[in-house]
C-alpha cells in the first residue's frame, strides 16, 4: 500500500529519527537501513517492514509511504541515501552452526566492522560473534560498510566464556597476532576454527590469547602492521582457498 507523509511531524517520522539512537532501537527493536541495496537484502530476508521513498518502489510488497526531499534529509544519516530508506526489524541470532567462525574483540570502528562484515559474506562465513564492546551493530556507519551484508549473516553478541566453551566443543582457536606467532600460511589444516580479530589500536585481550591454539600473522614489509579490515580480508581469502581444498 502506497501512503504520502507531507509533514516532518508525522508520527511516524518522529520514530524514524528516534531510530537514528541506539537506545532507542533497542527499546523498539528496530533500525534503518538506507540505499536500494541494503533495502532488497532486508526484503529477500523477510525483515523489512516498510519504506519511505521519494518516489514508489516497484517489485516490493510492503507499506511504502512517499516523502519530500526536506522530510528523507530528517531521517537520513547519508547524502548518498539514494531517495530510500526502510525500517526493518532486528535480526534474531541463531546458534552457531558452522565450521568458521569469526570472532571479533572490542572492534571500535564502525567502519571497520562494515567492512569485515561484508567480506565475510563475500567469502562464505556466516557465523560471527562479537564481543559486548564492540560497536554497535546497528551503527549507520557499520551499515552503510556492510553493504546490506548484515542481513545475511548470523551475528552473535558473545563474552570470553563463549570462546572457552566452543574450545572445548572441538573448535581451534586461532588469534591474529605480531608477536609469538607463525605465519598465515604455515597454519595446519583444522576441522573446525575460530578467526579472531582485536581492536585497532590494542588488539586482542591478553585472556583470549592465553588460551588460544595458534596465533598467525600476515608477513608483510615497509610497514609494522596492517588495518584490521584490511587484515580480515586477506586472512578470510586464505581460509577460503585453504578450506575449498580440503
């Protein structure tokens, strides 16, 4: 059903940019996504709700409501909002499923996040934890890095205890670090691992370290050290070809 919102009013505007804060998508159990392709991603996931546009959206069976340029400019966090912009529901996390698992320590950058979110879906990794001091999920930032990934994958806000019981259930744990560590392709083949990434600036806690099975590191030369994104994407690309021929 097509709707027309005139006024910056409008109660339902005024949720939307309540939205914008996360206490309060956590209080309602909602956020936004904004761009076309973030929008199908949350439709082909059955979480999009509805759509505010400046114009209809053709082959998207939800409420859509038109809106003015002034009104979309109240709601967006992005000048690249591309004229859309959606309320979808929280995506519920599921148990962990798969083989490789990513686990992120105190990622602080939302861009960052956005990024390794989105290369885990291009490399096939589903299941992600996240430490609980990690940046929001929901960030508009993170957001618009994912490209819409998010609605993909299965993100699980996760502690230390969590990492202890899945080494005990058979996974290896497998930090990237510089110091006391071999080189990424010197890792043996695993059945069953966990990738960790640490924070930009500290990497990872010393307590998650110390009990690790391996810690790998990417050679490089010219420069001590690499961003975290960037890092992500390499060592998910040689997992990727490592695990396509075991």
């Amino acid at each position: 059903m097509i709707n027309i919102i005139t006024s910056k009013n409008n109660s339902r505007i005024k949720q939307l940019i309540k939205l914008k804060q996360s206490k309060y998508r956590q209080e309602m159990g909602y956020f936004l996504v904004e761009g076309f392709h973030s929008v199908e991603m949350a439709y082909k996931a059955n979480l999009l709700i509805e759509i505010y546009s400046l114009k209809p959206i053709d082959n998207l069976d939800v409420d859509q409501y038109i809106i003015s340029k002034d009104i979309l400019d109240k709601i967006t966090t992005s000048v690249t909002a591309q004229g859309i912009v959606a309320k979808c529901f929280m995506k519920k996390a599921l148990p962990i499923s798969n083989n490789i698992i990513i686990y992120l320590d105190n990622i602080s950058d939302p861009g960052n996040l956005g990024t390794i979110l989105r290369t885990a879906l291009a490399f096939n990794i589903k299941d992600l934890m996240l430490s609980k001091d990690c940046v929001s999920l929901y960030n508009d930032k993170v957001l618009a890095a994912t490209q819409g990934a998010l609605f993909a994958l299965n993100v699980v806000k996760s502690d230390f205890e969590k990492l202890v019981e899945l080494k005990n259930s058979g996974y290896s744990l497998v930090a990237t670090s510089l110091k006391d560590s071999i080189a990424l392709n010197e890792l043996p083949n695993l059945k069953k691992i966990v990738i960790i990434f640490g924070n930009e600036g500290n990497g990872i806690r010393q307590e998650i370290l110390n009990i690790c099975d391996y810690k790998v590191n990417i050679p490089i030369s010219n420069i001590d050290s690499l961003n975290v994104g960037v890092a992500a994407g390499i060592v998910l690309y040689h997992l990727n070809e490592k695990y396509e021929k075991m």
